[in-house]
C-alpha cells in the first residue's frame, strides 16, 4: 500500500515485482527518490545510439496529467527492463531506459529507440496498464474499509445482525466473497449489545451487504490478477502483431475495469441508502438531520457508469472508473462520519475510549466510597457496548479525526470536517490507512467469536481407534497386492487440469480446481486436486512410455470430489488401486484384477458380498440393438449407471426428458438390464443360438472374452463371489472392457465398496501410443465403515504396547533405564510414574496393555521386579537383571 515517503523504487532486479501500490506511490510523488535501475539490468541493455522509430499509435495524442505519465513512465521502464532479461537478442537501449528513470516522464520513451523499443510500447499497453493499476490501488484498501464502515453503521441503527448470517453451502454453490463478507462483519460486531438477532433494523441497507460487498471483492481481486500479470510479464518479441496485442490488453483492462465499474455504483447506493438510514433512526436534532439529508443524495450516480462506459477508447473509460472509485470513497468516509456521530451523541452507548482510559487507570485509581462505585459500576452496566472489532475501528478513526482529543459538541459543520478527514484516510497515500486495514484483517481473523472449529463437510477426523482399524486393514491390503508381485507408486497429490479432463464423462464437474492457478508468480499453470488414482497412472504411462513394457503397480493415497456429502460419500478420501498395464494374454491380467479383489474382501472379513460384472462393448452392443445412436452411448450409460440408487422408471424419465431417446428405445433398454445371475447361466443364454447379441461384432467379441475371464475364475474358486449384471455401466469414459463393482451386502448401506475394469485407451490419449490396462479400486473408506460397525463390540486397541514400566513414585531415572532395556530388547512398552497402583492398573486395563513391570521402593531394595499378568490377574517377583529376559519367553508363549 502507497504511503508518504516510500521508499526508492528500484526495477529490473532479480526476483524483483512491480507492485500496484509501486505504481501509485510513483504517480503521486511519493517515492523518493522517484526510480532507480539495478545494476545488473542497466548491463543488458545496448550502448548502441538511438535510431528514432514511429511513436504507436496507442500512445500519440494522449492528455495525460502529470501523475498518469509519471505511472505510464514507471510501467514502461519495467517492461522494457523484463524483455530484455526474458529475450537477449531484444535492443533495449539504455539511452532511452536511463532518461525513463530520470525524468519518470512517458514523453521521455517518445519516439522509441529502436523497433524492438516500438515493439514493446505497442505491445505493453503502459497508459492502460498504469491506470489499471492505480484503480487497483485505490479499491483494494476499500474491501477492508467498506466491511468496517457497514458493521459501525449496523452498530449506530443497531442492526438486525441475522443480516449477516450467511453460511456457506458446502456444496460449491455458495459465493465464496458474499459468504466471506458476511463473515468478517459478523466477527467486527462481536460482543455487540447494540446488534440483534432479531428486533434490530431489518433494512435491506444491510441485508444486502454481503452480496454487494462480496461483489466489489471479487471485482477487485480478479483486476488485481490481470493487474499483476500485465505488470511483470515480458513482451514476447515475435510475429504477433504488437498493435493488436496491445490492443487486446487495453479491452482486457476495460472488461474488468467495467465490472468493477459496476460494482462500485452498487456500492455507493447502499452506502448512500445506509447513511439516509443512520440519519433518519440516529439523529435526533431535526435541523442537522435535515442538513445531513440534504448534503447527500443518490441523484448523482444516475447516469454515472453509462457516461463512464460511453467513451470508446481504453483509457478514457480507466480514467471513469477511478473517478468513480473517488466517488466511492467520498461516500464511505461521510458513512462513517455520520456513523460516529450517532455513535457520540447516543448517550446509552458505552465509549470505547472512555472503557480503555478506565482500564489503563485502573491500577493508580483513586480509592472510591463504596456507595459511589456502586453507583457507578451500576451506571455503567446499564449502558450498550459496542462489538470488540467495531470499538477497535471507532477508535481509529476517531483519533485521526480528532487528534485523541475529546468530542466536542455535535454539529454539522463537526461531521464534515470529520468526512473531509476521513476521505483523506482512506487514500493510499495516507500513512494511517494502512494500519486501519492491517487492523480489520487482525480483527477478522482473531476468531474472537471463540467458536468450536470444524472440519469442511465430506472429511473426517481419526481417532486413536479409528486408525487402528484403518492401519490394520492397509497392512492386509498392502499384503494381498504384494503376494501377486505388484510395486508400490505415488503422484502428485495434484495434476494439470489438462490432464484430468475430459476422463470422467460428467463426473468431471466434480474435479476440484486450485485457486492460485491464474498467479503468474507461482508460474500460472491450471492445476486440480486428482479424482482418482487411475488418471494420474495412465499420465504416469505415458510419460515413461520407453521404460515400461509391462508393470504391475499399487497406490495407497487420498483423492478428492467435490461431490455432495452423504453417508459413506466423502469429499477426500482413501483408494486402494490394483493395476496391471501392458501387452498379455487374452483376459490374463483382468482375471487376476479380479481374483485380487475377491481375496482383498475376503482377508479384510467384512462379510457378505457381491461383484457385479459386465463388458463395455456388450453393453455398447446391448444400446445398438435397442437403437441408441452410438453418439449418446456415454450420456446413456452415465444414466443406466444410476440404476443401483434409483428405480428404472426415474432412469427411464431422464432418459427420454433429458437425453432425447424414445420411450420405444428406453423400454428395449429396460427389459434387457433386467439380466442379472450366475455368470456362466447368463452367459450360455446370452450365446444361445439366435441371440442378436451373438450377431453383434462388438457384444460377440465381449461374450468371447467373458467366457475366458469366467472359467478362469471358476478353476480359482471365485466364480460365486461374481454376477453377471446387464445394468452394470459405470459412467467413466474410459473403460473399454471388462467392468466391475463391488457391493456390500451386509446390514450396513454404504453402497459400492470397489470398482474397477479395463481402459486400454487412457494411456493414448496423453501419448498417442496405447498401452492396454486394467485395474481395480478399492474405496477403503466405505470398506472402514463397515469394519468400525462391525467392531463396535470388541476392544480396539490403539496402540500395540505390550509392557507397562510401572514406577510406583517420580524416579524418571528409574523408569528410564528400565523401560530403555525393553526398548533395546525390541519389546513394544510405555512406562508410567505415580505413586497409586489403581492408576497404573487402569491405565493398563483401558489400553489393554497384557503385561505390567511393578517397582517400588521395597522392590527396588530387593534388586527385583513384579510381573503381572493382567488377564490372569497374577502376580510374580523376577530378579532385576532377569526381568527382559522372562518377559521376552512370556511374551513368545502368548
């Protein structure tokens, strides 16, 4: 933020930025001295003389003030300064960048130097970028600013602060801005007896605060980021016409600016509408109400962003937007003028300062009549206090306005003197302003409210207990994957958005996208959190395509949707992948996927369950022979793959309303997912002779495979875990053969707990070469469900400590050397001091920990031990230098 007397701004450094409030600073004269170069920049610039070049034609005929060529100056100087670090080959004289920094004069660039010079002019749009800039600038203090005004004149109409209950949804559908918004007030007024949640004035002065704040936010922060960009890229020196690009930059600007544009008339009338508000319902003396009400008024922003929005060219329209961002903030400073006011001349209403003069004092006060200081601690009780965040903000803007003086008497003349300080105070240029915004952000941020905090809705927190499970059953499924000789691999918890999209069909509106992927400084790539395990592999293929003939790998790690929480549907978790990619025999690896999956369910023992199996191109086959166009087989599928949680007149309805298919073909389709059983009985009348899915290429060449797969598993005696379910269509793009899901039969509904199929297409599409694969996923965290219900009965034990070192006393020493010699030992122990034998026994029975190691004075006297066994409720005195040696047998024998 721009203040008197910045410092120097130095440009072409390494690492260096060019800041918005760099900009403003440089434009108001308060950089002093104005701009320095660094000395490794001036060394890659040419010594060569100018050779004079045609001024472009964005940059001839402009009415510039002296403070908008000194920012068009400084943006100019810093994009010539990074072209020529980015391109060596660029002729950037350092005639022209020296006389730049000298006189901070865009005149001073005029005509360019050299082609390149012209080139970047062009290119940069410098006029636009600098007002851009000092509009952003300006606005970005104003979010703080605007929050802390709304909640101090909520505070003096002692507002209904259910205005300000905004939750957010959860589900992504919510505006994050509006919901922060709404926050920030909440915690300014906290600790209010002047805000209600119900009673106070209901208006929608503040109703829409959240909204129309959070509006002007978010206008602000996308500027902001193209701001940023257009500030500190380097002109690509090219074939690209440097006219147009900047052109192209200057309509960006505009765009934005206009948004902002928008926002802030917005802004001004419900400031406008508050203020009309706090003086109606605040201010008793009929006279100033009167000239307060006069002195403002809404009439002039009529017309305001058409005539800012008429003007064609780029910088006339920037030139309108800041004009109104002024406009903005000359009302938000007379907002908080009358809010004070009210605030004073409220006698009912505890001062802020005059409560932190008395707890200053309150250490040499004066002693007091008993009698007098009842009076007036009971005089002071029945007074209103103002929220902490609120009394913090009146403070601050009561000393500037007021040098720490006491209030005088209210008058008219008093509150115009304060709104003409406080418009002062929230330019950048005022010192001051940056610790009233400093202030706010620590106030909202506080967390006064003293709230529980909470976890985001579709995570969860483990306990000790919980985790037990969840290790114990890694530790079987880690085993399984490594019996049948898979390795282990990891990706990045995040990928390219490129990558992940366009795998998911419509489940791709679920990916999660990263917030900071438009931030040129973090290297502007767009990234989302991974859907799955599969995605990243296939990428990982791909990328190492010539080192990989065949791999069978495993991946244990979260994986995130943003997908509506439910019972058993989380927005982060666990999956447990099982994959096999490269060139074998027919249904080899897809019958070994299978058996792997069938031995996970069963090792982790959580009960009755089914694996439902179909093949991609039999059900391809299968919407053929109903007459689906084969254009809609995917938007199809997604719709039967809903068949498990919904009945098939609900499918049918989507079906025909939504996706255009008859009711003649939705009923085909209908009659024939009805096929599920045994799968070689569903496979031997799928094949009977006449079968039209035996003169289907694709379903004969599925049925083909299905067979294989299917005698397979019964010689492995997994047959009867698999059905053959025509209705099974997993909605993912990118399965190409055989598929399959895992369902829970058990009393407890989670749903699927795995799933899986072939997807020999996947790899391709990130390298063009195809690399057959097949896998199965594993969702553990449906699967650890089932396990916590199941063992709700039994003791869990969250630690696997076998012996307790019981000292009975505070001898750490003691403690130490015993428990250390059951650690060299390799004995999983804890060790315990107090003097109470109940503590330890307890403690030992609550972690079902089997063994205890007693000592106490008169075991220590004696040179021994006692070692008691907890289940069999006996005891036993062992020699000392014995003692590890006898656990260790004991333990062995157990």
């Amino acid at each position: 933020m721009a203040s008197s007397a910045a410092a120097a701004v130095t440009l072409g450094g390494k690492g260096g930025a060019l800041s918005p409030s760099a900009v403003y600073a440089l434009s108001s004269g308060l950089a002093s001295p104005a701009i320095a170069i660094d000395p490794s920049a001036l060394q890659r610039l040419s010594t060569r003389a100018p050779s004079p070049q045609e001024t472009p034609a964005s940059l001839r005929e402009l009415a510039l003030d002296k403070s908008e060529s000194r920012a068009a100056a400084a943006v100019l100087l810093n994009k010539l300064l990074l072209t020529a670090a980015d391109s060596p080959s660029a002729l950037v004289t350092a005639d022209r960048a020296t006389r730049l920094a000298q006189s901070l004069d865009l005149a001073a660039a005029l005509p360019p130097g050299s082609r390149d010079e012209a080139a970047v002019a062009a290119a940069s749009a410098p006029v636009a970028v600098a007002l851009a800039a000092v509009i952003d600038c300006c606005a970005a203090p104003l979010t703080r600013v605007a929050d802390a005004v709304a909640a101090l004149s909520c505070e003096a109409a002692r507002g209904d602060a259910a205005a300000f209950e905004v939750p957010a949804s959860g589900d992504g559908l919510s505006a994050k801005d509006e919901v922060d918004v709404a926050a920030d007030i909440k915690m300014l007024v906290s600790g209010s007896k002047l805000v209600g949640s119900a009673g106070g004035a209901s208006s929608s002065s503040f109703t829409k605060v959240p909204t129309v704040n959070g509006i002007f936010r978010e206008a602000v922060r996308s500027l902001h980021a193209r701001v940023r960009i257009e500030l500190n890229a380097p002109v690509k020196l090219g074939k690209r016409d440097a006219g147009e690009t900047g052109e192209g930059k200057e309509e960006a600007l505009v765009v934005l600016a206009t948004q902002l544009a928008r926002a802030v008339q917005a802004m001004c009338k419900l400031t406008v509408a508050r203020i009309q508000l706090l003086v109606e319902n605040s201010i008793g003396d009929a006279e100033l109400r009167d000239k307060l009400t006069g002195s403002i008024s809404i009439d002039g922003l009529k017309g305001m962003l058409d005539r800012v929005l008429i003007d064609s060219d780029a910088v006339s329209v920037l030139k309108g937007v800041y004009n109104n961002l002024l406009k903005l903030r000359d009302f938000l400073a007379w907002e908080a003028a009358v809010a004070m006011a009210a605030i004073e001349a409220d006698s009912s209403i505890e001062k802020p300062q005059a409560c932190v003069e008395k707890e200053a004092d309150s250490s040499t006060e004066k002693p007091q009549a008993g009698g007098e200081k009842a009076k007036a601690d009971k005089k002071n009780k029945k007074k209103k206090t103002l929220g902490k965040g609120t009394s913090a903000v009146l403070m601050l803007l009561r000393d500037h306005v007021n040098d720490g003086s006491d209030v005088p008497f209210m008058n008219y003349d008093l509150i115009s003197k304060w709104g003409m300080a406080l418009v002062l105070l929230f330019d950048p240029k005022c010192p001051k302003l940056e610790s009233l915004v400093e202030k706010v952000k620590e106030i909202v941020e506080s967390n006064e409210v003293r709230r529980l905090p909470k976890i985001p809705k579709g995570t969860r927190d483990f306990g000790d207990k919980q985790m037990a499970i969840r290790e114990r059953a890694f530790s079987i499924i880690t085993g399984v994957f490594k019996m049948h000789g898979a390795t282990a691999l990891d990706t990045p918890v995040f990928e390219l958005r490129e990558t992940l999209m366009g795998k998911y069909g419509e489940d791709s509106k679920l990916i999660y996208d990263l917030a900071d992927q438009f931030d040129v400084m973090q290297g502007g790539e767009l990234c989302s959190l991974r859907y799955d395990l599969t995605v990243p592999f296939a990428r990982y293929l791909a990328m190492n395509k010539n080192n990989i003939s065949a791999l069978k790998r495993y991946q244990i790690a979260k994986v995130y949707r943003r997908d509506n929480p439910s019972k058993g549907r989380y927005r982060e978790f666990y999956q447990c992948d099982f994959d096999i990619a490269g060139v074998y025999e027919l249904m080899e690896p897809d019958f070994e996927v299978v058996k792997v999956l069938t031995e996970l369910l069963d090792q982790l023992d959580i009960g009755k369950y089914e694996i439902k199996l179909n093949h991609r191109k039999l059900l391809d086959g299968m919407l053929e022979i109903c007459g689906v166009p084969a254009e809609k087989f995917r938007t199809v599928c997604s719709s039967i793959d809903k068949l498990d949680k919904q009945t098939f007149e609900q499918v049918k309805k989507e079906l025909v309303d939504e996706k255009g298919i008859s009711n003649e073909v939705a009923d085909a389709i209908g009659n024939l997912v009805k096929t599920r059983g045994h799968p070689l009985e569903v496979l031997e009348e799928l094949r009977k002779e006449g079968s039209k899915f035996m003169e289907n290429e694709g379903s004969a060449v599925a049925l083909k495979e299905l067979d294989i797969l299917f005698q397979a598993l019964e010689k492995a005696n997994a047959i009867d875990k698999i059905v053959f379910d025509l209705s099974l269509a997993r909605g993912l793009d990118y399965y190409t053969g055989v598929i399959y899901e895992a369902v829970f039969k058990g009393t407890t509904q989670v749903g699927s707990i795995a799933a899986g199929g072939r997807y020999d297409n996947l790899v391709g599409m990130f390298s063009g070469k195809q690399v057959p694969a097949v896998g199965v996923s594993l969702g553990i965290e449906r699967v650890f469900a089932i396990m916590e219900e199941k063992e709700k009965k039994q003791m869990i034990r969250a630690t696997e400590t076998e012996v307790l070192v019981s000292i009975l006393g505070k001898d750490l020493t003691l403690a130490a050397e015993l428990v250390s010699e059951l650690w060299n030992a390799g004995i999983k122990a804890e060790f315990k001091l107090t003097t109470r034998v109940q503590n330890h026994i307890k403690y030992a029975l609550q972690s079902g920990i089997p063994w205890m190691v007693l000592v106490g004075s008169a075991e220590n006297e004696k040179g021994i031990v006692k070692l008691k066994n907890l289940e069999a409720s006996q005891d036993e005195d062992v020699p000392r230098k014995d003692f590890v040696q006898e656990l260790r047998r004991r333990l062995s024998n157990s």
